[in-house]
C-alpha cells in the first residue's frame, strides 16, 4: 500500500482535527482517496465542490496517485 500524503484546509481540517499525514491506501486515484478520508473524517463536502491538487498542481479527480504524492483538497472560497 503506497503513502500518500494528504494535506487538509478550513472545514475538512478541522473536521479531520489536523492539517497533514501521511496514510496508506490501496486507492488508486483522488476521488478514491478523498472518498476514502471522507467516510474517515466525516467531510460534509462531497469531491464535486472541492478542487484537488496533487504535488502542487490543479488536476482532475481521476488524476492516478502514486507512493509519496503530496495531494492537497481544496474547499470553496469565500470572503472579502
């Protein structure tokens, strides 16, 4: 099972109380693996409202991981 190292901010942080790990999975891509932390952490955001990037870079939900990904979940933005 590889490592991956997912990276939380504002509500899926502090609903999973932490801002990084790193976890095993046998998941093979980023909807899989947040799908996964989000039966974990309780996320109340499904995947279609966050964006996700992986080793710095925006990319698709299908985007394929692999040992040592740094993969980062974005929630909407709000503000002013």
């Amino acid at each position: 099972m590889p490592g991956i190292e997912p990276e939380y901010f504002a509500q899926p942080g502090e609903q999973a109380g932490r801002r990084a790990e790193t976890r095993e999975t046998s998941v093979t891509t980023a909807v899989a693996f947040y799908e996964e932390l989000r039966v974990a952490y309780g996320f109340a955001l499904p995947a279609g409202q966050m964006r996700v990037a992986v080793n710095a870079a925006f990319c698709p939900w299908t985007r394929s991981l692999k040992e040592g990904d740094h993969v980062v979940f974005i929630p909407p933005v709000s503000g002013g």
